[in-house]
C-alpha cells in the first residue's frame, strides 16, 4: 500500500536535494511517519489520514520554497500549487483505498509539473527527472 507514496516521497526529497545545491535553502526531506495500528481499525485509518496529511503539508512548504524563489510557474505560464488535501469519504476499506489514490494522485501532480519547471530552469535534465 506505501509503494507509491514511498515513491512520492523519494522525488520530492530528491528534487529538495537540487534546490538546497543550487540555492541557499535548507530544504529538509520529507519523512513518512510510522503506522503503529496493526488492524484495519478506526486507530489505523487515524494513523493512516495523519501520514498523508503530513506528506501534503511537507510538499505544500516545498512548493512555498519555489514560489519564493519564482520557480512556480512553467514557461507556457501554468502556475504550480500546493496538492489539495482531501477528505476521506467513509470508513470502509474501499473508501480508504479510493482516499489514497486520489491523495497519491494530488500530490503526483504536483511532483510531475514542479519536474517539468525544474526541467525548464535547467536544474536537473530528463534523466534526473526521475530520481536517478
């Protein structure tokens, strides 16, 4: 289940790492915090709504860190934002599987337009792109 928000997460760090190079920021990485529950139970899904609230907070201060440094808008002039944080709209399994795609979604945005400004300043190329 964390396979794609770990992946998330490696990107954005990754990107941290380009800006803290290039300029003066102490960008600080993006750490997924631990869920303790271990049954799918209203602890789990509290635990669970707090990681990813916490994620799209950390990729929202990022987001600030460009906008500070106007690297928030692409050269065809679409402009970045920070990922909504979304609701989860019920208790069941399903709704917290359909909660983490659409909140990995989101923040997948975000990290594939922030790539393509960083492409366009010349921070980091295709390749780099993808975390290598």
């Amino acid at each position: 289940m964390d396979s794609e928000l770990d992946m998330l997460i490696h990107a954005f760090n990754h990107l941290s790492d380009v800006i803290n190079r290039y300029f003066d920021t102490e960008l600080e990485h993006i750490v997924k915090t631990d869920i303790t529950a271990t049954t799918f139970n209203s602890n789990y899904r509290d635990q669970l709504l707090a990681r990813y609230y916490n994620v799209t907070k950390d990729v929202s201060r990022f987001i600030q860190a460009l906008e500070k440094l106007k690297f928030n808008r692409t050269v065809d002039g679409t402009l970045l934002s920070c990922p909504a944080l979304l609701k989860m709209e019920g208790l069941t399994f399903n709704d917290v599987q359909n909660y983490i795609t659409k909140q990995e979604n989101e923040i997948n945005q975000t990290l594939t337009l922030t790539k393509q400004i960083l492409i366009e300043q010349g921070l980091i190329d295709e390749e780099e792109s993808n975390g290598n």
